[in-house]
C-alpha cells in the first residue's frame, strides 16, 4: 500500500471554514489595535537560539523541551520562535526605534512552534497575537493593555465566558528574595511533591511550584509565602495604582496571589483572562521592565499581551456563536457543450468583474448534473445557456430557492441581477472590522 501523507503530530489544516472564524478575529483585533493606536510589525518566524536562550531564561522549560532548533550551513543555531516578544524586543532595539516618540505602541500576528506534549491544548504549531508597549514603565499603561484584552473578548463575544486574574511578581529584587523564601518553605517538603514537580524543585524552578498538580500541593500552595510579603513599598505602590486605574473603567477581576508567568522576563504586573471553571488560558500578559535592558538595549520599560488564536477559536465555537461568512457564492453559471461555453465564459467574468461572487462553466457535464452542482455550491441564483439562448441572445435565470426559471435578455443581465442581489459595492481595500473584505 503506498503511504498516505498526514499532517505532522500537534499540527492541523485550517480548512476553509475555519477561516471565517480567522478572518472574523482579525478584524476585530486590527480594529481595536488600530484604534488605540498600535502599529503592526512581523518579525522572523526564526531567530539566533540564544536570544530565546537570554529572554526566556536557559534552563526554562521552553527552551529545555519545546523548542524546533536547527544549524544552519555555518554551523549557527536558529530556534522557530516559540513566542513572539522576543523577536519584537529585539526589533526595538535593532532598529532604535527607542530613537521616536515613545512608548511605541506595536502589535502583531504570526506562527509560532512549540514542541508540546501531544494531549496538551497548545498545537506545535499555532498563531499567536498580541501586543507590546515598549519604552515607559507606568501603571496606566498595565491598565491600558488589560482593558483592550477585555474589549476584544467583547468583541468577539466571549468576555462572558472568561475571568480576569491579577498578580505582582515585584521588581527583579522582590522576586529574588521571595524566590529565596520558596526554596526555603518546600525544602524538607520533596515527598509531598508530584515526580514533575519533584524534578522542578531540583532544578529550582521554585515558581512553578505554585501551579499545583494535585490536592497535596494545592494545601502547600495555600500555606506558602507570598509575593505580596516581600514587596517593595515601590512595588507595593506599582500595584496599587495600576488597580485604580483598572477599576476606573468598571472591570471585574481577582487578585491570585498565586499567579505567575513561566519566563523570566516577567516583573511587576501579571494577569491572565482564564475560562472560566476551567484553568485553560485565553489571553496572558504583563509587565517586563528590564528585558530590553537584558538584550543589551535601553533601559526602558515595556508591557503587553498574547493570545492562540487557536484557543480563541475554540471558545468561540464552544459558545456556539455565529460568525460572518467570508466565502459565499452569489451565480453559478451552467453551460452545455462547447460552443456554449465558449460563449459563457465571458459572461462569467463579466459578472465577475461587475463585483458578483460568480462560479461555474465547469467541467464536461450535462445541464441536470450542473444545477446539482450549484445547489451544492448553496448559490441562490443559476444562469443556463445553451444553443437555443445563444441564438436568441438570452439566458435562462433559474431561481435555486423556488425553482422558477425566467427569460432574460442578455443586455439587461447586469441590471437585472442589480436587481435582485443589490449592486456590488466598489471595489476597497479597507476593510470594516465587521463586514466583508
């Protein structure tokens, strides 16, 4: 048997009914991004391996097991970006755009690669957008960025199902003393831990401990200091006004004192838009003051977010919530014989070119076998020519909803379907966030 071609484990086609559910979240994300004032940039969908290496942290669990890494001819290392920031904070400083008014406001779209356990809920592959606020370190901004993560999910209809959670993990030195005191508090307590938290503990990774794996661990994480014991009376006040900004706009959230963010760039303000009764995370983000400074820039703050379009998708569909339709057909035109398809083809592109949603002319079948085709194609109209049409300089105008079929002339063709279906607006490039492209 020769070998049937699949597409590669924790990947997956994007058939052409998942992208109305695409294209409707990119509009709505443009939308809002455009008016709040960001910019789109595209970075590499590969970089140098050590600068996930130097954001991401050495030995963090995406650089130790879910990165695609290669050498290329040179004998140099690439990685896929397994995330996007990265390559964008590298952008910033490249390209001195800390040169221009700050902050710079950008957002972007793109692939990124993980290698991740077959039955986790990340796809190897998966798209990702976000947002990145780079060159100011102000509360407001943390504000900003959480209130337009909630006016997408209300966009896009699934604000409901999600809750907001909040956390600090403090400045760069808050965090290393209550890391200390992490390690300090679980020490002794290995036998209470998971294998897997076991093995993070020797490799101490003392903040993913708090995520815990099963009941025991979910009583040590209750009795284990927290971040807000350690805070800075700086950091203490950072946190304080980035809440008064955040209920200035009326937005409901929880603080979890539990609440961390796997990389090492993370500093003060974390949250997360989680579903809710569930611990799937839809959009992530947060402050990383000193990550520009990391990779040899300036020393600017920055903040931002991310979400999988894939896991938006998914709620959405979950939710059962309709979508606008990209790709839908308006006239198939039928044709029988050579001559008449001939004579039909250029019809079609007229009709085409006029601003219809026209197909057809397909195929050596019969006139019979090509309606069955168009009641496929779900059109509501069906152009039929033939010889007899051709001679008479008509066309039959069949009605795919009543199955009434008209005489019409085909001079009037154009301002006939006008008729029915409405002019076709003008071709435009801009694109409402809500209408067809």
């Amino acid at each position: 048997m020769p070998k049937q071609f699949k597409a590669p484990a924790g990947t997956k086609d994007l058939l052409p009914a998942d992208h109305d559910f695409i294209t409707f979240v990119k509009k709505v994300i443009r939308h809002r991004f455009r008016q709040a004032g960001f910019r789109r940039i595209s970075v590499p969908i590969f970089e140098e391996s050590d600068l996930f290496k130097t954001t991401l942290g050495a030995s963090s669990e995406i650089i130790q097991k879910e990165m695609y890494s290669f050498h290329d001819r040179h004998g140099r290392e690439f990685s896929l970006r397994p995330e996007i920031t990265s390559g964008v904070a590298r952008a910033f400083i490249e390209n001195k755009m800390y040169d221009h008014a700050l902050p710079v406001e950008l957002y972007y779209l793109g692939k990124c690669f993980r290698f991740e356990r077959p039955k986790s809920r990340t796809q190897r592959s998966f798209w990702q957008f976000g947002v990145e606020v780079l060159g100011e370190s102000d509360p407001s901004i943390d504000a900003q960025i959480m209130y337009l993560g909630h006016r997408i999910l209300m966009d896009l209809k699934i604000r409901d199902y999600c809750e907001l959670k909040i956390n600090t993990i403090g400045s760069i030195e808050d965090r290393k003393k209550y890391i200390d005191a992490l390690a300090n508090f679980y020490s002794g307590k290995e036998r209470s831990l998971s294998p897997t938290s076991r093995e993070k503990f020797e490799q101490k990774k003392y903040l993913a401990l708090l995520t815990p794996q099963n009941e025991d661990e979910e009583i040590l994480v209750k009795m284990a200091p927290k971040i807000m014991d350690f805070l800075s009376p700086e950091s203490r006040e950072f946190f304080d006004e980035t809440l008064a900004y955040l209920n200035s706009f009326g937005i409901h959230y929880s603080i979890d004192p539990t609440l961390v963010r796997p990389v090492e760039y993370y500093s003060h303000t974390v949250f997360e838009f989680i579903e809710k009764k569930t611990t799937h995370k839809i959009l992530v983000g947060g402050r990383y003051d000193g990550l520009l400074q990391k990779l040899n820039g300036p020393n600017l703050g920055a903040s931002g977010f991310a979400a999988g379009l894939e896991r938006v998708i998914e709620l959405i569909k979950r939710g059962k919530l309709d979508v606008p339709h990209k790709d839908y057909l308006q006239i198939f035109v039928a044709a029988t014989g050579p001559v008449a398809k001939k004579y039909a083809l250029p019809i079609l592109i007229k009709l085409r070119e006029h601003g219809f949603h026209a197909v057809g002319v397909l195929g050596k079948t019969s006139m019979q076998e090509q309606l069955l085709r168009a009641e496929k194609f779900g059109v509501p109209y069906c152009i039929l020519i033939g010889d007899l049409e051709i001679k008479k300089n008509k066309f039959l105008l069949r009605d795919m909803k009543t199955g009434k079929t008209l005489d019409v002339p085909m001079e009037k063709m154009l301002d006939h379907m006008d008729g029915l279906l409405g002019a076709p607006k003008a071709l435009d490039t801009t694109i409402d966030f809500l209408g067809h492209e």
